[in-house]
C-alpha cells in the first residue's frame, strides 16, 4: 500500500513509548497502534521528531517500524531525515523492505537559499532510490528552512517520487492556496497536502485545499471527524466540532513545536502508554 | 506617569493608520486612541514592530506619539529599537520630553550569547538614560535571540530601569513561573510581566504570575475583562469568556508573528481605522 | 561624479575617527581624506558597517558626509543601510543633495528565501529614488544573507540604479566568474565589482575579472598598486607585490569580519588618526 | 595510547578517499596514513567533517577507523558527531573498541544559549561513557554556535572526559589567551588546546599558547616543522617558515570553511590521493 499523491485523511504522527529505564516499550506501542486505528486514521507515522527518532540507534528503529507495519493495515510513513544520505538510505532501504509505504524528509537546517533546498532533495531523492514515495517536510519554525511556493513546485518537477507535502508553515493558508493554484493553472502536479501546527487550523487549511491532518494532536478521532465533515461539505458541523476542542487544542499548542511532554502525559492517562517517558536526552 | 515594576493591566500595542497613499491617518489615530480608551485598558504602546516603526522617519515617529500622549491619560510606551544607539538615544529623548511613560527594546536578531545579550541591554539602557524607564522585550520567535530566566535577571539586576518584561516566549509559561520564583526565593527584585502572543495563551499566564496583556489582538476590551476577572480571582469566568474568543483570536494568530493585516483589517471593519492600509513595504 | 557600472579601482571603506570622550573627531577626518587621496584611491566609502554608522545619529551623518565630500574629487559612496526604508531614504537624500556619487545597502540579516532578497532590494531602489546609483552589498558571513548569482542577476535586471556589487562572500572566486559569465551570453548587463574581504584575495579576484576593491585594509596604497598591475596585465609583478603584504593582510583579517580595533590602530600609529577610539558601544 | 590534556604537536584533519565511482578507496587511505606519519604529524582525526562522514553508513566508518588504527602507531581521534546521542554512542563504542584514542563533537546548529550547548555536552559525554577521552570542537563559522570562554569553562569542568579543544574561532586568539588565563588563575584545569582554521593563524596561536594545530591543511610537514619551531622558542623562523608558505595556505582558505576540493586536488598531484574524488552530494 504504497503511498500516492491522492492520499487523504488524518495520519497521525506517533511518539514513541519507553519504559521509565529508558528502553522501548512495545506493549505500548501496540496498545497506541490499536488505539490509533480505533480512531479511524488512514496511516501512521512514525520516527519522526516527535518519536525521538534521533535518540535510536538504527536497529531500535527497525525494529519499531516492522512492530507498526505489522500490526496496522494502513500506509505507515517513516521518518527518515539524517544530516548524511548514508544513514537515510540505509535506514529507508530496511524499513521500505519490510513494508513501509514512504519516507519523510525533512531538511537540515543549514540550507538557506532555494537552490540548496532543491539541490538537497534532489540528492536524497536519488540516495533512497527513485521508487520510494516520500513526504516533503515544511516546517519553517521548527527547521529555520523556508520554502517559497516555488520552491515546493520545484521539487515536486523534480522528484516525482516526491507525492505528498507535510505543511507546518506558520501562517499557511495562503501557501495552499497557491499551490493549489499552480495545479489548476498546470504549472505543478497534483500531490497530497496534509497538515501540521498540532491540528490548530485544520479548519481554514480543508477550506483552502488540504487533503486532511498529519499531527501529533492527542484526540485523533477528533481530526478524523473534521475531516470527513469537511469532506462530505458539512463545513458549520466541522466547525462547531473544532472549536470546542480549541481551549485543548490550544494548550497542547503552548507546549511548542514538539509539544511532546503533554502528548505523552494525556495518552498515558488515557490508558494507551504505560508510562510519559522521554529517552534521554529529553528534547529541550 | 512613568512606567513602573507594579504596572498592571492591559496595555495594547497599536498598529499605526495610514491612509491609502501612505501618509499618516492622523484622524484613525485618534479614533483608535478612543477606542483604546472605552475598552478600559491601562496604557498603550505604540510604534513597535506591528505599528511599522521601521517605515516612519523619525519627525513621523514624534508626531504620531506626542499625538497620542497628548489624547490619552494613560502610560504610552514607545518602541524604540534599533541597531544603533544613536537612533534609539535621539527618539527616547524626543518622546521622553513629550511625556511618554517608557520605552519598549527589542534585541537586535545578531545576538548569540548569554553575555552578548546582556551586554546589549547594559548599552542600551546608558544611552538612553538610567532615568528612562524601559520594556524588555523577549520574542525569539520574531527575533531569533533566546533569553533564559538567568539572562532576563542579570538584565533586571544590571540596569534598576528595566520595569517590565513583554513575555513573548514560546512555549512561556515555565519562564514565568521560574521569574516570579526568582522574586520569591529573593534573587531577582519585582517586575512586571505582561504577555503577548496575541493572548492565546493569556489565560494560563495569568494564572502563572502574569500582570497583563502587552498585546495587539483586535478585541482590547475581552482582554481588559479576562485580566480582570483573573485579578478578582474568578478564574472560572476568565476562562469560560476566553474559550469563547479562542476560535477568533486563534484565527488572528494564525497570520503569523505579526498579524498585521488582519488586525487592521478587522479595525476598519470595527469603524475604527478608516483604512487597513500599510505603508510599502508591507512587512513580510 | 555619480557612480556608474564602468567604475573601477580601488575605493577603501573608511572608519569614523572619535576623540577618546566620543565626539567625532573632524581634523583626524580630513587627515584620512587626504590620506586616502595621496594613496591614489577612486573613490572613499563612508558610513559603512566598519565606519560605526549605527552609532551616529543622523545629523553627525550628514556632517560627516558633506565634510568627506567637500575635500575629496572623487566619488564618494556613503553607506545607508537601515532596516527601515524610511531612514534609508531621509539619509540617501540628504547626502544626494550635498553631492555624494551614490548610496551602499546591505540586506538586513532577516532575509532568508531569494524573493525576499530580491523584494527588499526592489523596495530599498523605489524608496530612495532610481535615479540614485546604489551598491549591492554582499557579504553573507556578516549578514547571514545568502545571495546566488542568479539572485545577483535578478537584483540587477529589476534595478537599472544597481550598478556596483560589493563582492564579499567567501569563497567567492567562482560568484565572480559566473556573473561575467552571465554578462558574456547576455543574460545580465554589466556592473562593476569591487571585492572586500580585507583584500585577502584581491589577486586572484582580479584574475577572474573584479574591477578593483572596496575594503578596509590599512594599506590602501598596496591595494591601488596591486589593481594597477593587475589592470595592466602585470600579474606576477601584482602576485609578488600581494604576497608581500600577506603576513600583515592576514593579521588584519584575524581580527574578524569587521577588524575595525586593529584598523583604527594601525591608522593612528601611521599618524592620520589622532585616537583609535571607537564609538560606546564598541562593535562586537 | 588514549588522548590527554597534554596532547601536543599536529593531528591532521584527514580526507575520505575516496574512488571515482563513490567506494572507499583503501589503498590511497593507505597511502595517506603513511604520509601523515612520514611528515612527523603527532595523530591523526578522522570522519570529521572534513572526511566526510555524513555521507558513510556505520559500517564504512568502522571498517575506515580500524584501517587507520591498526596501520599508525599514533592516537587517532574519530569524528563522533550526530544529531542523536544514540548514532553518536554506537560510532564511540565501536571505534574505541577498536583502538581509538578518543573522539570529537560538534556541536548541532541548534543549540542558542549558554546553558543548552552546555547540557548538550554533558548528555553527550554521558552517552558516550565518562572513560571516553573526546575534543570539545569550537566552529562558529561552520556550526553557528557561539561558545564564551566561560561556556568552555563550563564544558571542561563538568565533564573531566573533555580533554582538548579543537579552537577554530575567529576572531580567536583573545579566546586562547582568557582560556589560559583561566587556567593560571586555577578556574579551569589545563586542557589542550589545538587550532584549526586551515593554519592560517598558527604562528600568532602558538605565541597564545596554543600546543599545536589539528587542520586539514595539505602539506602538514611545514605545520609541524612550525609548531616544533615555536616550542623550541625559535619564533624568528617559525614565522619565516611560515610566511613563506602564507601565499598557498591563504588560497586553500579561500575555498571556505571546509576546501575540501582544493586539499583533496592537493593531495592527489602530491601523488597521495588516487582521485580527488568526493562522494555525491558532494559537500556544498
């Protein structure tokens, strides 16, 4: 079930679950993983930042990622940026083989000018092998890497592996806007948008074109709900469902770009994590 | 009426309006200094990053502040950052002497270290006069300079005119909880702290130790009952009328940083500002 | 004499002699002017990041610049970076008018994506009027601003008043090389390129066609003499001459991006200032 | 033979050779090694960034380390750094396993303030395992992180494993003069301290007392023959030696932070390198 430009919906992005020691905690990773598909996602992702990706050695994450894969029958989405090609490659190779659906790249935070943006993906593009669908990472607060419009046409010319933008630009409604503009006037393929920033404007970002969420919020079944109201039209009920989760919404927003101690706490007492556990180093 | 450590309340941050061929609207100014007013705020602050200071030559940045702090018996605070020294000394004197309260200082986005931080303020506060009273300002979001706790006190114990801090961090609430700790185990003597982010988060700041809003949201006057509410103790009540502004304010905070545009427009459709005009450049 | 695109030679980039108590320090002023004249120069810069211009509040500027440009037949440039246009256009038409040949701007260290850098430019040329040749300065290890030649090129094709490139990045032998190589097959006009970086690589900047520099090196004789043997295809003699400069050259430049301390020393030691003083607050 | 504080003399900085086609060229790392150790050098650094590392998987680092190991009887420093702790950990255990005489780290370019780039060595100090010896590397130029002299202080006395300071600041020689000074005044214990910055300021750095030079410079012969020059107090010709080698070095520093091309072309015409291949992406 390999990822494609036509994916929609609410692929939540999972942290991973440790054991107060330190080590992973497999028992809550299933237990999320169900939980997850109980909410109605379409896909999963996982090892990205807030799975504490880079506190993993490289068997750990395989070891994770086939767990998942195994276990859920949907599209799951691997986190796989590295400063080096060599890690990503070696990581995306293991984790495609063993039923991954696509990748997540996001960019190092030392490019600044859009030609080493679009020199940067061109390059892992071709170290993961030109048959692996990923997702461009657009994360401008988190990164320090800004992408024009433009820019994203590029590499979606580029790399037509590349079938799906994580858009967590700030503010970013008019970025899909005009992406979705660049469709219609033909100047760039279709590809899959679906949105970051914790779920916060989910509403306006379906108004304006977004295919559906990929967040970290904690209510999954929350995002699902909006988005298939605003996909079946019923824009005032995906509405009137998103603002009263808004004070939540907004408190979890607080916590920053990761937001990871509060996701972590309320899914414990949810009953879905044994335990709120950050591997050290914690993330600052 | 001099800015002090014990000022509290609500203290907007002014946009300035032009006319749509880019001259000072001199007739909106008043009428948002009446609106200010009405809406029961406690000062205002003018000429700072949303009321696109950088655009106005310095005889502009007179005129528009001692009109202001002529109109409105309340404290007016002026931003006055700049790179240089000179410029900032020559603008604070000049409002100083028209009856300004004190000033707002940003940091320059050039600074790295804890010492260089600090070393900047030292500077900052001599040129302008030991006498003037001055707002710290701490937004790495905008600005890309990042202030510990420890940093914000040794600024509080170098220079006895810095009277406030406008609170803008991001994720914060740690921060004024571990500043107003300071205060208590006797490290650090009081200041005020009034908060930003255009209010979404004023809620639970208030509950931390905040003293106010420092803010340029649309709606002074839900602020001014929320901080009142909160200073009364009726946290149940502060909450229920925030929650029901969250979906807006929410939107307002989506533009960005800066929110200008929205801000201003959301003015002119108020009746307040005759225009939502920007001087070109418009900020990006 | 205004500034065109066909000008070359060597323009050094003046300091702001003070008297140790911070005054300006006029006669020590004139003493450099005339120094720089008797060294064969083309033309001085003022005002630039080396000449302490933050310090200086507006009115020291014009005095300095009118000074400057009443003593010296030769073009003067005069720095008038700001991060707001409307500073930027008060100072550029005040030294117009007293006969400065053109304007320096450098972009302000908040630019990231290549249309912001082309839109401020754009906007910097419409506020201080197209018919006042500027300098495009470039030089990303001080601003943070990366520019690729193809921004260069879009800079100039929008700005018929961009007629001279500050060439400072580093490494920026092939910059050079592409932009003259964009003016062979047509694709840019021609502009002049004076290089700084304390002329560290004046000789081989010159090989691959810089028109002369623009730099702060305490020895502008040297720099005149090594872009005239260089002009007139004398290489080895310009090579020889240059490597006998190095061990000082390269003193200088360990004194960091701006070396303004070990400048201002080596001026007052060779008797044209009368203090090495800097400005409170002394540049990082 | 593990690493001390007492270190003295030149470590190269060692390229990756590397074939045509991309694979690890073992007979020219070979070749290369030999050269090192026949031009007096006191240990050699491997995969930093200089080598490459980022673009070898785990299992070429090791196989890299334990050829040079094995083939030169002096320490040999690894290159460690990695956005993880855990990448970081498994590289050390492996390479010290091996015979590494300890390894260096970077520091990530997102550290800001004082106290995180210190908590980031403590954590990774303690991820690699306090008997790991390692080299504190200071690289603002590169890694945009700017560490006080007070913050190295920090550094050295929270973790006794930190042993050396590769010192590639600049300016920097004031830092290696406040180091020392710490030292004499029994602040901080004595720590080694070698410089990078291709050389270019050795002779002025070994006056500061720095023990010697850890660069990438391609001909480390007259590098060592100028740090055994300066210890034995014959600062007269370590100078001389040196200028006479400034034309050359200034233009390998030309290439920028890393000139990587430039040394590996070096090295190939000196008969040392088979190709001066880089591996793809080839470093910006």
């Amino acid at each position: 079930m390999p990822l494609n430009s036509r994916t929609k919906g609410v692929i939540p992005i999972a942290p991973t679950p440790f054991h107060p020691d330190g080590r992973v905690d497999e028992y809550s990773l299933d237990r999320m993983t169900d939980f997850f598909l109980a909410a109605g996602i379409d896909g999963i992702t996982i090892l990205g930042q807030l799975g504490e990706a880079p506190k993993l050695d490289h068997q750990e994450a395989i070891t994770i990622a086939t767990r998942v894969i195994k276990r859920a029958a949907v599209p799951i989405i691997v986190g796989v940026s590295a400063p080096g090609v060599a890690a990503m490659r070696a990581l995306t190779r293991d984790v495609m083989e063993r039923g991954a659906a696509g990748v997540m790249i996001a960019p190092p935070n030392t490019l600044r000018t859009d030609d080493q943006i679009v020199a940067y993906y061109r390059n892992a593009a071709e170290a993961i092998g030109a048959d692996v669908p990923f997702v461009l990472q657009d994360y401008p607060l988190l990164f320090s890497v800004v992408m024009t419009p433009d820019v994203v046409r590029r590499i979606v010319a580029e790399n037509p592996s590349c079938v799906m933008l994580k858009h967590e630009d700030w503010p970013g409604l008019e970025k899909i806007t005009t992406l979705r503009g660049f469709e219609r006037n033909g100047s760039m393929r279709h590809i899959s948008i679906l949105t970051g920033n914790g779920g916060l404007f989910l509403d306006f970002e379906m108004d304006r074109g977004a295919d559906g969420a990929n967040t970290g919020y904690a209510f999954p079944e929350m995002l699902v709900d909006v988005v298939r109201l605003s996909a079946a039209g019923r824009r005032d009920e995906a509405h009137d469902l998103f603002d009263a989760h808004l004070p939540y919404l907004r408190y979890e927003q607080q916590q920053g770009p990761l937001g990871l101690a509060v996701r972590k706490y309320v899914l414990m007492r949810r009953g879905i994590l044994a335990s709120d556990a950050q591997r050290k180093p914690a993330l600052r």
